[in-house]
C-alpha cells in the first residue's frame, strides 16, 4: 500500500520536474490560455446525520481521551508478538467509558427479565398490584392526574426516540445505496487527475514553443521599444522632426527680434538728435546685427539636417531589424520538446494501476450492499416496530382510559373501554419487560463497534489529528525520503494546501528538492549561450549619419539692451521740465515721454524675444546632442547588438516566467486530491458510522425510558381496570381453608336462633358454586372469623364459648 502510495508521489513529482523547465516565481501578464482541466464529478457532500452531533456529543462525554497514540503504536509495531495481556490495562484505561457502558447494558439485559418475572410472580400471589382492589380516597384523582401526564410526557419521548429510528434507518438505507456512486465518482476523479496531468504538461510545452516562435516576430514589431533602448526618450524619429521645428522657431525669432531692435534704434535716435548736447542719452547699444554668427550657425544646421535626414536612416534600421536572423531559437523548442517527453521519465500506469486495484478490490464487495441493505432493513424495522407496540399501547391506554372513566364511579364498576385502556398499559408494561432485554443486545453491540470507530478514526479524521499522526505511527511513510526534499513534508500541511487547491510545487515544497535543479535550469545565464548565438548570427550593416555640428557658436546668443541708463534720463528730463521759467520745459517733456515708450518696447518686445531664442538654444543644444549620438549609435553595431541581446534575454525571462509562473501557480491544482480525502471520511464516517451510531443512540433511548414507561403504565393501569374486590384482602374471606360438605352445630347440637348470613364463593378447579351460610346471633358475630379458620373442628370446639354457630354449607 505505502509502495503505491510512493509510486504516485514519484510520478507527481516527475511531471513537476518536467513541466517546470519554464517557470519563476513571480506572477506575469502572460496572457496564456488556461490549463486544460476534465469534467470532475460532484463530491463535496459533507452532510452528516440529523443526530450527529447529538450522538457525537454522547460519544465524547463516554471517551473523552484523546488518540491512544502509544496503544496503537504498540499494535503496529509488535502486533505479531504482542500479548494482550501486555496491554490489558492500557485498553481498558481507554475503554473505561465503554466498559462502563457495556456494564449497564449487561445489568439491562439481566435485569429486565428478572424483574418482570418476579414481578409477574409477585402478581400472580396477589401483591404488587396483582390484587384487584383500590382503595377509594379524596386523592386519588390527583394521583392519576400525576400518572396520566407523567405517561404522556414519557410516551412522548419514547414516540421521538421511535421516529428517530425510523428516521435514522431511512438515512442509512438512503446514504448506503449512495455510497456505490459516491465511491465510483471519487475514483474517476482521482483518475482524471491523474490522466490531466500529462495533458496540462503538453499544453505547457506547446505554450513554451508558441512563446519562442513570436519572439522573432515581437523584435520586429518592437522596433519602437527597441530605439528607445538605443537612442534614449528623444528617439531618432522624433530629434529629427523636434530639431528643424525649434530651428524654424529660433530663425523666425532672430529675424523679428532684429525687426523690433532696428525700430527702437531708429525712436531712439529721433529723440536724440532734439535733446541739447548737455541732455543726450549716452551709455546706451542697441546692437541691432547681434546675433549675425547665431543666424549663420541656426542656418548652417538646418542645411545639414535636411542633407542628412535620420528618417531614412532609421528606415533603414527597421529593415535591418525586420531581416534578421533566429534560427537559433529553434534549438531552444527543440529543448523544450526534449524535456517535455512524458516516457522519459515515468509511465502513466504506473500511476493508474495501484488506483484501479484498489478499485477493483472494493468493487468486489459492492453487490454485498445489497446483502447487508436488506438484513439491515429486517433488523431495523423489527426492533422499530418492537418500540413501536410500547409506543401504541401507551397511546391506546392514554386515549381509552380517558374516553371510557366516568367521575363518579365505583372501581368494580367501570366501563368496558377503560378496562381496555388499563389492559392496554399492562400489555405494553409486558412487552417491555419481554423485548427490551433483547434490544438491548444490538445497542451494546452497536455502541462498541460504531463508538469506537467514531472515536479512534472518524473524530481523529475529522480534526486532523490523524494526518498528524500517521508518519509517527508508520516512520517508513517519510514523504521528504520519497520526494528526495530537504523538507520535512506533513501529510496534514499537505491536506490543507490542498485544500486550498494550491499547486503541487508549493505543497510538495519542490523548491527545496528537485526544484533547486529546476530554478537552476530556468536561471537565464542557462540560456546565454544560445542567446549569444543568435546575436553572433545577426548581420547588422554599419549605417552612417554625417551630422558633425560645432555647437560651441550657439553661445553666441543676444544679450539683452540694459536701460538704467534710460530710467536716469527720464527722470532728469522730468525735473528739468517741471523746474519753472524753463523754456525748453515741453521739449524735455517731450523727450521724457519719447525714452519711456523706447524703454516699454525694448522690456515687452525685445527682452521676450531674446528669452524664449536663449531657450530653444538650449533646446536645440540637446537635440543635436542627441542626433550626434544617434550618428554614433548608428556607426557602433556592437552597442546595437547589446540593445538587441538585452531586449532578448528581457524577452527570453519573461517567457520564462510566463510558463514557469502559470506552472507552479496553476499547474498540478491538488484540491481533487484532497476531495478524495474528503469523501472517503464522507462515505466511512458521515455516510455509515453516523446513521449507525444514530440508530442504535436512538434506541438506547427508548430502552432507557422502557424503565419509567413500565412504572408509570402499570400504576395509571390500577386506575382504568375494572376492581374485583370492594374491600382490601385482610378483611376478605380465605376459602382456601374452607372445609365443603359438612355441616356443624353448635356444641349442644341444637340450631341457634338468630341472623342467618351468607358469602358466595368460586372454586374455579371444580367448577363448582358453593353458598355458606352461617347463622349467628343477632348481636353476636364472634362465630364469622370461626368460619374461615375451621369452624366446627374439634379444636375450635375445645376453644368455642357460650356462643354457638351453625354453618350450612351447599355445593351446586
């Protein structure tokens, strides 16, 4: 069993080795289609009995001792040589509470006969109740209504325990003829998980090649991302267009700029030539051609940008790129294919067969079902039914005694239908006493077997105790030994990852083991050789752009018009026109107002200027920075086939990742696996031992109130039977003792005068009616007792007084 068991794991852990060739430990946007997963059946039913938690609550209070783990150690180590009396003691210290039990239901079984016979005995004799007379008193009433709903709230239990039973019993028929089914969908299950195995692996393998085969493809589309890596942010599609844009700019510029500057000159020498020679500007350049070399050098660069245009360059490059060469790569599917060769590594029955054997062993036992489903069904419903009987002559007792008593009425004379009810109480009084030993057999039966099933493997199951457990108990099961990790593997970690439907490479913890030859495998230096071989089989032309610029004549930028000296004119020329008497007082007025329009020009028109110039040289500074080292990317095919083999092997580990990621998150999903689990603990625990610990607790039930049924019927029964007898037995004649056939006078043989009496008696052994007349003194009746202890006797008349008695007695 543990070799198969083994073998599986062997097996898992081969397709994790082979399917992981592709795999990283992180999650990627691979857009990869989904792993192919089958049809799996329906299993997740966890649905116990209606009583189980009742029942198991029951159980725990009789063993609530954990899992002998030392006992059953004890077991699976020696048990060839062991001894019971070696561990006596440690099964009945664990069994205290089910030894316990089984005493009571021993006691039971002895018990209840006995006392219905002696009780029955002790009727018969005319005690215990057997004596039809009651006493008539104020209480009596409150007594049999104490009695009455003492019996219906008892009956009442019994009628639920009952229906239990029933409940129960159709439960497990039900659950049992599931548990074919339910065995058949777990199998299947667990073979299609095994059978998707080697298909989840080819589409990881055609994935891996569909991958390779768009990378060639993906360079060539990726022309963009590729001359980005090469000529920074400002690629060579944009610096070219961006650059002739910003010269326009700047020429357009200098060429207003020198418009505006010559204007100004021209104001400011009008007003010049007007101010005496004392009040002329002087300090003042306009410099109306600065700038003439910028001119030159803007158009000197626009010249050999339209001689040597980029576009067609890069152009060029793009055929470059769309030309290349990777049929290297092939090697890398070939690989891949290689790797991914299932016979290479196991053989899919050798995983299948331990499955189908266990299969076919247990499929021998299922027409047993049918077997066991109808001795049970016998059983089950011959010990209901035996409840049952109880149940109704309670009900039948309840209902007639009620119907059938009137108030007031004398015991000896009530109505038939009570005497029926009363009747009915003792029948179901006798039954118990009859059966219920017996039915006490398959509760103490059932009690040992399913109780110490649901103690020592459904509740330890069900914790996960027993996961815990099973590599203490059998050291030989070591997962870490069969995997060959560095890992200590639980089985119980292993159920819940797999119930948390993780992957086998997590719950197996691969990484630790065969996974580090893996990770090692998927490490992209692995793969550098075969990428460096693609590289060497790129031919890239070496292809010039002439663009030698000097662009130190760009400094050579207008200087803006400094007009100081300006606002200390103006201000001069203002005094003097406001001084008085001052005959030239328009003139510089005039002048003043002339200098202040030049100086607003030269700040809102001229300064603007040469500030938005001085900033697209500095654009166009990085611009032909940038087109000098495109011209110097272009030339250096090394930098570019480095561009090319980063972009590769970023390529290259992203595939890698993608199938590396999709495989260790989603390849080999055990939750089917732990499934299984589950529904083996589903049809032993939840489908079998509940609906049996059900069955035989509700049983238990009823023959434990068997007991207070019994009290209680057989006294409320006194209280609807028609009475016999009027007074109690000591004041009753004994004609047991009676002498028929003789007659008796008095010791003078002479008739007494007096009284006559007479009792009328039954002997039913003869058949005969005898009539007893006595005749005594009217005010003397010393001679009665006389008579039912030998009157007319010798020795009576020895001890006889004054007094005489005369018996007749007459037999017919």
């Amino acid at each position: 069993m543990w070799r198969s068991i083994a073998a599986v794991l062997r097996g898992a852990v081969g397709f994790w080795i082979v399917a992981c060739y592709s795999a990283e430990e992180q999650k990627l946007e691979c857009n990869l289609s989904a792993l192919p997963l089958p049809d799996y059946h329906d299993i997740s039913d966890k649905s116990g009995s209606f009583m189980s938690r009742t029942v198991s609550d029951f159980i725990k209070v009789v063993q609530p001792k954990d899992f002998p783990e030392d006992l059953i150690k004890k077991f699976a180590t020696n048990w060839t040589k062991l001894k019971i009396q070696d561990v006596k003691d440690d099964i009945m210290e664990y069994e205290r509470g089910f030894v316990v039990c089984t005493v009571i239901g021993i006691l039971y079984i002895f018990l209840m006969p006995t006392v219905g016979s002696m009780m029955a005995c002790c009727r018969c004799a005319g005690w215990c109740g057997g004596d039809m007379y009651q006493k008539q008193s104020s209480a009596i009433f409150i007594r049999r209504r104490n009695l009455y709903w003492s019996t219906v709230i008892v009956t009442i239990f019994l009628f639920a325990g009952n229906m239990c039973m029933f409940g129960s019993y159709r439960e497990f028929q039900g659950r049992l003829n599931l548990t074919e089914s339910r065995i058949n969908d777990t199998f299947d299950n667990l073979k299609d998980y095994i059978n998707n195995l080697p298909k989840q692996i080819s589409h990881v393998a055609d994935q891996s090649k569909e991958l390779v085969d768009r990378l060639p493809k993906k360079i060539k589309e990726s022309d963009a991302e590729l001359q980005s890596q090469l000529f920074g942010d400002n690629s060579a599609f944009d610096a070219h267009g961006e650059l002739l844009k910003v010269l326009d700019t700047v020429l357009s510029l200098k060429e207003e700029l020198d418009t505006e500057t010559k204007n100004v000159e021209t104001k400011f020498n009008k007003v010049q030539e007007n101010l005496p020679t004392s009040q002329k500007v002087t300090g003042m350049s306009f410099s109306s051609g600065q700038g003439a070399t910028l001119t030159t050098t803007l158009n000197d660069a626009k010249k050999k940008l339209n001689d040597n245009n980029p576009t067609t360059k890069i152009d060029e490059f793009k055929g470059t790129l769309k030309n290349l060469n990777f049929d290297q790569l092939d090697s890398v599917k070939e690989q891949i294919t290689t790797q991914m060769n299932m016979k290479k590594f196991f053989d899919i029955d050798m995983l299948l067969n331990p499955v189908d054997k266990v299969q076919m062993k247990l499929s021998k036992y299922m027409p047993w079902m049918d077997h066991v489903d109808s001795i049970w069904w016998r059983v089950c419903i011959s010990l209901s039914f035996a409840v049952l009987v109880v149940v109704l002559c309670n009900v039948l007792g309840l209902i007639l005694g009620r119907i059938g008593l009137e108030e007031p009425q004398e015991p000896t004379k009530r109505s038939s239908i009570a005497n029926c009810g009363g009747i009915s109480f003792m029948v179901g009084a006798s039954w118990s006493f009859l059966f219920s030993w017996l039915l006490m057999l398959p509760v103490t039966l059932l009690l040992l077997v399913g109780g110490n099933v649901h103690a020592l493997v459904c509740r330890p199951w069900s914790s996960g105790e027993m996961l815990e457990i099973i590599p203490r108990l059998v050291p030989q099961l070591d997962l870490a030994k069969v995997l060959k990790v560095n890992v200590k593997l639980n089985p119980s970690d292993i159920y819940k990852d797999c119930g948390k439907n993780m992957s086998l490479w997590h719950t197996l913890h691969l990484e630790d083991g065969p996974g580090a030859q893996i990770n090692k495998y998927l490490d992209i230096s692995e793969h550098n050789s075969k990428i460096d071989d693609v590289i060497k089989g790129i031919n890239i032309p070496t292809i010039s752009l002439d663009f030698d610029f000097d662009s130190a004549s760009l400094n050579q930028k207008p200087q803006k018009i400094d007009t100081s000296q300006l606002d200390t004119k103006i201000t001069e020329l203002n005094t003097l026109a406001n001084t008085p008497h001052n005959p030239q007082a328009e003139t510089l007025r005039k002048a003043a107002e002339d200098l202040t329009e030049i100086k607003n020009d030269i700040e809102n028109k001229i300064s603007p200027k040469i500030d938005r110039i001085s900033d697209n040289i500095e654009v166009i500074k990085k611009k032909i920075e940038t087109m000098k080292g495109m011209a110097d990317i272009l030339k250096d095919t090394t930098k570019i086939k480095d561009v090319l083999k980063k972009f590769l092997v970023d390529e290259m580990t992203h595939i890698l990742g993608c199938i590396g990621s999709q495989v260790k998150e989603e390849f080999g999903r055990c939750g089917p696996l732990s499934e299984v689990l589950d529904s083996a603990h589903t049809v032993l625990c939840l489908y079998l031992v509940s609906s049996l610990n059900a069955f035989w607790f509700s049983l238990g039930w009823c023959l434990i109130f068997f007991i207070p049924s019994i009290i209680l019927s057989m006294k409320l029964a006194k209280y609807y039977r028609r009475m016999k007898h009027t007074e109690p037995k000591r004041n009753r004649p004994r004609p047991e003792v009676l002498e028929l056939g003789s007659r008796k006078q008095s010791r003078n043989g002479k008739k007494q005068k007096g009284s006559q009496r007479s009792w009328n008696l039954s002997q039913q052994s003869s058949g005969r009616r005898t009539t007893v007349h006595t005749h005594t003194p009217s005010d003397n009746l010393e001679c009665l007792p006389s008579m039912f202890w030998g009157c007319g006797t010798n020795q009576e008349k020895e001890k006889r007084s004054e007094s005489s008695c005369e018996v007749d007695v007459v037999t017919y």
